[in-house]
C-alpha cells in the first residue's frame, strides 16, 4: 500500500494492527471513567430499573436483518429488498477452479474472510435458537439470513481435506475505494489443508454449520442433515490438523483477522455445537477429556470473532443449570465468573463502562464487545431464569433480571439513549449515523451511475463530507469512544465501519425486547 502519496490511504498498516479487525489494544486506565457513573449505573441495574426511552425493538430487528442483504456477495436473488446493491464478485473461486461465489463481506470493503463470516453465522443461529420465538414476521428473513452465510460454507467446505477461508487480497482492496460490482482488484483465494492447518477457522465453520444444523432441523430436515454432516467432517479436519491459520496464511489474514487468542477455544466451541446439534456422546467426552488442556477458563470475559470462551462457557451451561450435566459443572462456574466480570462496579480491569453507561473493552469497533456480551447476558439469563438460579457475585446476588436489564440497557444505548442522543443503527430513529465507512454505501449505486468507477476515482467519495447515497439500513457502526463522543466520519473507521459480527448478536437481543420490552 502506498504511503505519503497524493491517493488517499484508506487504512495504513499501523493503523490496521490498531483496527476493531484485532481489537487488542489496551483500554485507557480506569481513572478515566468516573466511578461516580459506575456507582449510578450499578445503582440501576442493582435495583431492576433501566431507561427503554420508547424504542421501537421490533423495528430495530427488521432493519437489523436487513443490513445482511446489503452485505451479500454473488448473484442476488429476485427477492432482494436492497435495491441499491447489484450482482458482484461472479467469478470468485475460479482461479481455484472452484465455485465461491455467494457469501457476505465482513464490513466496508469488498474482502470475504472465512473466519468472521462462520461466527456471524453461528451467532445468527444462536439467535433464532433462543429467540427465534420472538422474531415474529421477521423470522423468514433472519432464516434466509443464515442460508445464505452456511450456502458459502457448504461450498468452502466441499473439498475433502481443504477449506477455502478467504477470497480477495486484503491489501489490494483496502487500497481502493470501489464498489463490489466495481471491484477489479485482486481476488485471490486462500486456503487451508493438511499441510497448512487452520484449526480455528476450521473449528469456527464447524461451529455455524452445527448451529445451522439445529435451525433448519424441522424447517429443511434434508438441509439439517447435509450441515450436519459436513460440520462433523470439518470439525474432524480441525482437531486432526492443529494449528492456527494466522501461521499458514500470515501475510494474507494478518493485521485483518489474525488469530491472536489460539485455535484451542474453536476446537471447544465447534464441540460443544456438535453435542448441541448431534446429541452424539463422542462430542461431550471430547469436550471433558479438552477442558484443562483446550484452555477452558481462559479469559473468561472474551466473546467474538477470535475468542470464544465466555460463549462456550455459557452455552455448554444450559445443560448444566437443566440438571443434565453434573459432569460440566466447571463450565458453570467460568459463566458464573464471566457474569461477574463484567457487572458495573464489580467488573473486571478488562471490561470498564464509559461515562453514559456503554461497555467498553480493549480494542476498537466496540460495538461487536457490547452486541456478543450482551448476548450472553441475555442468553444466561434465560437459562438461570428456567432453573430459578441466580449468581453470586461476593456481596451482589445477580439475579435474571439484573442481567436483562444490564443487556437491555446497552441494547437502549445503541438505539439512542445516549449522551449523543443519537442511534448508532443506521436508518432507525431520527438521527444516526449518515457517513459510515462503506465502499458500497458511500459511492453512487450502479443505478444511478451505470459508469465504472475504478480503484482511485473512489477518493473524492471517501474524503467527501456529504451523507452516503445508499443508507445501509440496519448497519450498527463500531460506535462511539470511550467518553461517548462520535465522529460521523468515514476515516474514523473504528467508529463508522458496521461489521457482520456486530449484528448477529444484536437480532437474537433485538428479538427478545420486541415481546418483552
């Protein structure tokens, strides 16, 4: 990527390592948020009350699945309801001499990278799991969100003994502002096999077609089965092949989606979806015989597309709070110490709450911290709710409906109620985001500029300072700093740039407040 000249660097490398895509930067001291805020928002949460200011859950969860369609690569079906976005990448794959067309870019740019695509798949499906109930008229969509994520990882996953885990070169792309259906930079397709293994990537993909498997179980019982079975096939293929695939492929996933936390916590993750999904005991044994040595407890407060351990945790103690799984009881506990972790006025160092009431973590795109956790703490909730238990957190008994409103309390937040009294979805409420860092979005449709714009006729639309012409509707930006101040600008890509990853989690939350607000 060129440096110092006159075309505009869109993201430099440095500021890559420093980007929401590692998301490993050390959050500023705890002096810096005011314990008097922790205090008030301890006190709220302490006592059941969270302000709702009105939100309209049920519309925020249609616009949330909608932006998945503006994230679609490949032929786009009759039934698109993005009107702006066309036909684009058409030929991925065939350099390889395979079909990979289809499947979603993970953000602004035009790259499809396989590790954080089967997590926003995985979680699409936790979502319709535990709340699909809930979604309502919504429910067909968020179905077809998921299909067409697990359609690409049946076509990456085809080949016995390889998976295809990114198309597009990450430097050549970032150094262009095009369209997708623009795009003539390079699209070259990685890979993993024997020889270079991708555990994580491998134990990921395994892990959202096993989730998928259950989602589609009574709807396509032939479908259930076919990601099924392949998600056994892969999850084979990751535990016999170890290793991460940051080592295999570092100059193509590296600064983007380096595996900086291991493969181990995947190989769990694709496990505990396996037993979920096939009730097969092999997967619970592995699981058992894996805990001490997979790394169970490790940071326990980590939730995302590189680390799963609050998720495994949470998910596997379902089973254990339903009475099922006396042999699992550890796992209880890392949830029940997760929980803690992040309670204001109790949280760990790693997890703070700015002054307006946000989570915030180390790291940029803070938005994808608060979506996950809050998941979780929704999801666990549930789960405790059913066994009539609650978590002891020294001298604070959090109960069901503290972690409800702590979740809904950051779901407020992202809907407007917040200092900048502003939504950080675009498209819902009167005033949210108008300049996010999307190429898509930001350049004229194809519509209404049928003419080719190429790699460096993009900049006059990046450094623009008019709105985007193309709202992306429903796409959740990273968010505001730490002192709940936002830059409605497209360069300030840790704040403007929506992510795949940071709306999966929030339609399964969004579903839930719709029937219980």
């Amino acid at each position: 990527m060129p440096r110092g000249s006159s075309f505009i660097l869109y993201f430099s490398l440095e500021q890559l390592n420093m980007a929401r895509k590692s998301c490993h930067i050390p959050v500023t001291s705890t002096a810096r948020f005011s314990a008097v805020f922790l205090l008030i928002a301890s006190s709220l949460l302490l006592h059941g009350s969270a302000v709702s200011g009105g939100q309209n859950y049920h519309d925020a969860l249609k616009k949330s699945i909608l932006f998945f369609e503006g994230q679609r690569s490949g032929e786009l079906p009759p039934d698109q309801r993005v009107r702006w976005r066309k036909d684009s990448a058409l030929h991925d794959g065939a350099s390889a001499g395979v079909d990979l067309t289809g499947g979603y870019y993970d953000a602004g740019d035009n790259i499809k990278f396989g590790f954080p695509m089967a997590f926003t798949t995985a979680l699409l499906s936790w979502s319709i799991i535990d709340f699909g109930r809930n979604m309502g008229s919504e429910l067909g969509n968020a179905l077809k969100a998921v299909k067409w994520g697990t359609d690409y990882l049946l076509k990456a996953t085809a080949k016995e003994g390889i998976i295809y885990v990114q198309v597009g070169d990450a430097i050549s792309d970032h150094n262009c502002w095009e369209r997708p259906e623009d795009m003539d930079t390079l699209r070259t397709v990685y890979k993993i096999d024997v020889n270079h293994p991708g555990s994580d990537v491998a134990g990921e993909t395994a892990a959202a077609l096993a989730a998928a498997s259950i989602v589609f179980r009574s709807r396509d019982p032939a479908y259930s089965r076919l990601l099924l079975n392949r998600a056994m096939k892969v999850f084979q293929f990751a535990d016999r092949h170890r290793g991460a695939y940051s080592s295999s492929l570092r100059s193509a996933v590296c600064p983007f989606y380096c595996d900086v936390n291991g493969y181990q916590d995947e190989l769990l993750w694709g496990a505990a979806w396996l037993h979920k999904a096939s009730r097969r005991r092999e997967y619970r044994e592995y699981i058992v015989r894996n805990e001490v040595i997979l790394r169970a407890a490790d940071t326990i407060n980590e939730f995302g597309w590189d680390n799963k351990h609050a998720g495994i945790n949470v998910l596997i103690s379902k089973e254990v709070l339903m009475g099922k799984a006396d042999d699992l009881q550890s796992f209880r506990r890392n949830a029940d110490g997760f929980i803690c972790s992040i309670l204001p006025g109790i949280s760990h160092p790693q997890v703070q709450y700015s002054p307006g009431g946000l989570i915030v973590k180390a790291g940029v795109c803070n938005m994808q911290h608060v979506t996950s956790l809050s998941f979780l703490l929704l999801a666990y909730s549930n789960y405790l709710s059913h066994a009539n238990k609650a978590v002891p957190c020294g001298e604070t008994l959090a109960s069901p409906s503290l972690l409800k409103n702590l979740a809904k309390r950051q779901v407020d937040y992202i809907l407007g109620d917040n200092p900048m009294g502003m939504s950080y979805m675009v498209g819902y409420g009167e005033h949210y985001p108008q300049r996010i860092h999307h190429r898509a979005s930001s350049l004229p449709s194809v519509r209404v500029h049928p003419a080719h714009i190429g790699c460096k006729e993009g900049s006059r639309y990046f450094l623009s300072p008019d709105p985007n012409p193309n709202p992306l509707v429903g796409a959740v930006v990273g968010g505001p700093n730490t002192t709940d101040a936002f830059p409605d600008s497209r360069p300030f890509f840790q704040e403007s740039e929506p992510t795949t990853y940071v709306n999966a989690p929030l339609v399964g939350l969004l579903a839930y407040f719709s029937t219980h607000p």
